[in-house]
C-alpha cells in the first residue's frame, strides 16, 4: 500500500474509537410531565441520561404504560461490545502498518457486518421493550403497543419519542468510507503496476 493509503487505514481504524468517547445512539422523549424532555444516552459499555435522574425519570413513565425496566447491567451486549470494538481498532492498525492490503476489503466488510449486527440487535431491543408490557400496568389500552422509533420520531400516546444516531456511529461510518477509500485506491494502482512490469 502506498503511504497514504495505509494512513488512511490507520485513521480508519482510529476513528472507530469514537464510540468510547461518544454515545452510539440517542433515544429522546418528551412529555408534559418533562416539558424539557430526556435524553437517553446509549453508549458501547453504558446507558446514561443526559441527568443523574433521566434513567430512573425513563422508568417510571415505562411503569404507568407497562413497559420493562432499564437496568443496563442486565444487557450482555455492553459487556463484550468494547472487546469487538477493540479488535476491530488493533486489527485495523495492523493492517496498515503491517501493509496486508489484502485484508482491508475483509476488515471493512466484517466490521459492516457486526454493524449490522449491533442494528439488528438495537431493533430487537426496542420491540422487546414495547410489546413485553405488564397486564397489570396503570394504563392499559388494548391493542396497543409502545415500540420506541428506530430512527426518526414517532407520538407514543402523550409524549414524543425522537431516535437518533450519536457522535459515536460517526466513527464506524468514517471507518467504513474510509477502508473502502483505501480498497478502491489500491485496487486502481493495479493496472498501473502490471503495465510498469510490462
């Protein structure tokens, strides 16, 4: 790989360190009871609020409606999320200081694939939460369901939920442009390579 390439490779793989400096994905809700609304912060190890009470402000509306409550410590995924995106940084700077362009389209699809994954993962997560509700809760209204949006904002009865992408998501975007930079780059030095030898 030439010099810049595998400098781009290396900022690829750097960028992906985004997500332990910013949330991946911010779900806000607002309602007359919190006219200045809350934000909740999902994080590749965390969930945070942008308040040391947002969580448990979070719960107690998922009370009266059904919905389970958020305790972060029950969700495996922020356990071992940090080692992939570890992996994923380590591997990429290998690649580029090692120069194994052969490995870069594979890094880059693998890490769109666990992306995918943690998506699919995301959606999952947020079905659960707003279909599993309580028989039992305050306010019942058959039929009804609370699915939280996936992206963009959707009315949940009295309040608005807006689900939106973080600072964080920022990093795996930039990594995947970024390596399919370097693939492409190298790729169309090929030819000039094979003409030189010629």
């Amino acid at each position: 790989m030439k010099t810049v390439s595998r400098l781009l490779m290396f900022l690829a793989a750097i960028s992906i360190g985004l997500l332990f400096l910013f949330p991946m994905w911010k779900i806000l809700v607002q309602a007359p009871q919190y006219p200045e609304g809350l934000q909740m912060h999902i994080w590749i190890n965390k969930i945070s609020g942008n308040t040391d009470y947002t969580l448990q402000n979070f719960n107690i509306l998922n009370h009266y409606i059904g919905m389970e409550k958020i305790e972060p410590d029950s969700f495996k995924e922020l356990t071992y999320m940090p080692y992939i995106v570890v992996f994923f940084i380590i591997s990429g700077v290998l690649i580029a200081l090692l120069n194994l362009k052969r490995l870069v389209l594979p890094w880059v699809a693998l890490l769109m694939v666990a992306g995918g994954a943690g998506l699919l993962d995301f959606y999952m997560w947020l079905h659960k939460f707003g279909t599993n509700l309580d028989p039992n809760a305050p306010i019942k209204i058959p039929g009804m369901t609370y699915i939280p949006p996936f992206l963009g904002g959707k009315d949940l009865l009295n309040f608005h939920a807006v689900s939106l992408p973080g600072a964080g998501s920022i990093g795996i975007a930039l990594a995947v442009i970024l390596g399919l930079g370097v693939y492409f780059l190298e790729r169309n030095r090929e030819p000039q390579r094979i003409k030189t030898l010629a």
